[in-house]
C-alpha cells in the first residue's frame, strides 16, 4: 500500500511537469507571433519618408528621378542583409500585383539597399531588366536612416501605404493570399 502511494506520487509529479513544459512550449510559441503583431500594430499609422538624394533611380529600366506623389504606393524593402541578386530574380512575381495597382492609381516601388559586395551586379542586372515599376538602388543607405523604426524582421519589410504615406497595410501578398485579399480590397475601396 505504501508503494502504491508513493508511485500515485510520482506519477502526479511527473504529470504535472508534463503538463507544465507544455504549457511552457505552448506560451513561448505563441510568443513570436505576438511580437510580430506588436510591430505590425506599431508600423501602421506610421508616416514613410520616400526621399532619395543619392540613390540611383529606374522606371521601365529607364534612369529616372522619383518624387512622392498623394496616391497609395506598395513598398518592396530589401536591406543589405538581404540578396539584392536574389529579389531581382523574383521581382516577376509581383507583375500581377503592379498591374492591379496601376488599374487602381496606386504604385509599386522597391528599394534595394545592397552590400557593397553586390552593388556591381544589381546595376548589371538592372540594365538588363525593364521593370514596370519603380526600383531604387539606395547604395548609401537612405531609405534606412530616413525610416530607423523599421523593424529589422524582413517580413515586416513589405507594406502598403496610404496617399500620404502612412503605412495601412503589412506584409508580402506574393507570400500570403490573406495579406494579397487585404491589398485588393484596400485599393478597391479606395479606388472603385
């Protein structure tokens, strides 16, 4: 009998870790999670400054100069941490995107910040290419400085803005149909 109260013991003890290490899973995998919305709540509203000095400006592969206009803009942000080549290579996918915000008034702009290292081939890749949208080659850094709140997490790198530039949407619709339902929706209610 005495056994069998000290293995009802152990048994509930070890239970009750059981229990508490899931709890404790559960909670810190929630967690992640919740400090994307965080920043996702704290970037929205926020006002984006959209000037460039230095930076190397293209539309249609055309070296142009870009000044903010009041429409809403959808904002590809790629850092110098990122593969400046890699997003070139994938920026065919946003095609269905820009056709719809150019339908709807709005535009496309993605600014690359490529290291050092990758500087001479993104200009190479670029002349070769002829994207309908803007694409900005910000080789010092300035869409960076100019926005320090950006959050260094890259899916919070893609977002859509408002007609005076603050930020109503985040997210990359190429990577989640849930965000890309947002975005038409957003443009449709907007620009009928």
């Amino acid at each position: 009998m005495k056994k069998y109260k000290e293995l009802k013991y152990i048994v509930i003890a070890v239970l009750m870790v059981i229990c508490s290490v899931g709890f404790i899973i559960y909670y810190f995998s929630l967690s992640p999670k919740r400090t994307l919305e965080k920043q996702v709540m704290k970037m929205t509203g926020i006002n984006v400054d959209l000037s460039f000095e230095k930076a190397k400006i293209f539309f249609n592969g055309v070296d142009s100069s870009y000044t903010s206009m009041p429409k809403k803009k959808f904002v590809v942000f790629v850092d110098s941490t990122s593969c400046s080549g890699c997003t070139i290579s994938h920026l065919i996918d946003y095609y269905e995107i820009n056709d719809t915000l150019r339908a709807k008034g709005a535009e496309m702009l993605v600014v690359l910040n490529p290291e050092r290292g990758q500087i001479d081939e993104v200009f190479s890749r670029l002349n070769h290419e002829k994207f309908p949208f803007w694409y900005i080659v910000d080789v010092e850094g300035e869409f960076d400085r100019n926005n320090p709140w950006i959050p260094d997490n890259k899916i919070l790198h893609v977002f859509t803005t408002d007609e005076q530039d603050k930020i109503i949407l985040v997210g990359n619709p190429i990577q989640n149909n849930r965000i890309k339902e947002l975005l038409f929706k957003t443009l449709q209610q907007h620009y009928p």
